[in-house]
C-alpha cells in the first residue's frame, strides 16, 4: 500500500498561529505509519506564504499551493489535492486541526479496509433544528433565512453524520462526491458535512461501513458514536485528532458542557 496522503489546510483566513500548533503537535505525535505530509497553502499573499514557509523548513512535507481565485473554502482546495493526488487514500484536516496522541495514524488504519470510511469524531447535531434558537449575531430575517435555507438542505435532528476535521477517504472517492458542488458560502460548506448530500450520506448510499475511531483504538458505528467520547460528550477525553470545537468544548462549565451535549446528542448522561 502506499503511503497515506496527510493533508492539512493553511489558509489565509486564520491566524499562522493555527500553522505553528499543527506543526508543533505533528512533530510532538508521531504518526506511527507511513504517510507523507502535503500542506495545502490557499488564499495568501506573498508574505504571508514566505513567513508560513519558513515555519516548515528543516521538515520533510510538500507545499501544494493552491492559486484557485475564488473562495470555494477547504472543499475546493481538497479536491484539487485529490487530482494532484489521483488513486490515494487521503486524511484531511483543516487550519484547526492537529493530532493529540502518539501513532494516531496507526491507530487509525488498523481499522482502515476497503469500503469503510473512517473519521475521527461525530454528531447528531441539525443546523436546520438548530436554526430555531436564534444566534446572538443574527437579525430576525437572517434567522428567518436560515430556517427556510436548512428545512430544504439539512436533516432534523438526529442528523448523525461524521465531522469533516479528521477524516480518512480515497481521492477517487471525493472527486466522485464533489464533482456536482460548488461551495461558495459558509452555509453550503456546512452541507458538505451534515446536509442531506453530506459526505456521510455518500457513503451510505455506496453502502460503506462507516465508523468513528477513538484513541483507546475502539471503532464506534454511527448509532454509537457517541460512546466514542470524542465529542461533545462526558470527559470527552478520548479524541484523536483536536480541532476549534472540541478545544472549546473542553473550557465549558458542567452546565454549558450538558448544553453542548444536548444540542449534539439529545440528552446528557
């Protein structure tokens, strides 16, 4: 087999702060198996690109730089890594990201098989339903729009799909998935993970087994991700790969903590 494909997204809409904990956490974690780390630079100007560079001298890693114009988010830079990258099995993180345990990838791949698709957390969580409860940013008709937006786009609540920071897929497998998408706003994005025509629900309609993979080495089917305690749930201390919500998640109060977990879950126990 060859080596997995680790690719990581450095764009220019967060802070090279989120760059320096990735790599940091990459160094500090070894992966455990044989991989080969392309770091997706997109959307930087000239001398933002130069000081990022210079954070990744003296480490063994390929720049993909990608010039595409327009802001199609991560989606559209991994699907470019997925043409340069064709017939590889890919593991995908984004600017939050980074490994929280020594040979993750290891872990990881002692579930990998043929037509299984593997991430690292999940969630029952709807936008739609959630849409009811008006954000603090939002005015009445911004609200309003969202209803509407994700009544056609997203599943109720339970919506239980893989989260989209930490996931293993073959190339040939998103370029197939991504081929009619078009993602130009924060809200189609949020589709990719949890609409009706999410990544999971690709996968099951490819009738994969689909399964969340926690750092104590333990496979967790999608009516039982919640027992993976990767997210947003209990101590929520057995995640593999760390992004923005589970760090977040981790600085809540007990109460905020069973907010959280109702909203994602359904109830807290």
């Amino acid at each position: 087999m060859k080596r997995i494909i680790i690719g990581y997204l450095s764009s220019g809409y967060v802070k090279i702060n989120c760059l320096k904990n990735f790599l940091y956490n990459f160094k500090r974690y070894n992966p455990g198996y044989p991989c080969e780390l392309v770091i997706c630079f997109k959307k930087l100007n000239r001398v933002e690109k130069e000081k990022r560079l210079e954070l990744t001298k003296g480490l063994k890693v390929e720049i993909f730089s990608d010039e595409n114009e327009k802001n199609d988010h991560e989606w559209g830079t991994l699907k470019r890594l997925c043409e340069l990258k064709k017939n590889r099995i890919i593991f995908w993180m984004n600017d939050y990201g980074f490994p929280k345990k020594k040979n993750w990838l290891k872990i990881i791949m002692k579930h990998y098989k043929n037509n299984r698709f593997l991430g690292t957390s999940g969630s029952c969580s709807s936008h739609y339903s959630n849409s009811f409860y008006r954000d603090n940013k939002d005015n009445i008709f911004n609200t309003f729009y969202k209803i509407i937006y994700f009544f056609f786009t997203v599943p109720k609540f339970p919506n239980c799909h893989v989260r989209t920071n930490g996931f293993l897929i073959k190339s040939k497998d998103f370029l197939e998935f991504i081929n009619d998408k078009f993602v130009d706003s924060k809200l189609k994005s949020f589709l990719i993970e949890s609409g009706y025509n999410s990544l999971t629900n690709f996968f099951l309609k490819k009738n994969y087994n689909i399964f969340i993979v926690n750092r104590n080495g333990e496979k967790f089917s999608l009516n039982k991700m919640k027992d993976s305690q990767t997210f947003a749930y209990a101590n929520q201390d057995k995640f593999l790969i760390s992004d923005n919500h589970i760090r977040k998640y981790l600085t809540f109060s007990n109460k905020n903590k069973m907010v959280k977990s109702k909203q994602v879950w359904g109830k807290y126990e």
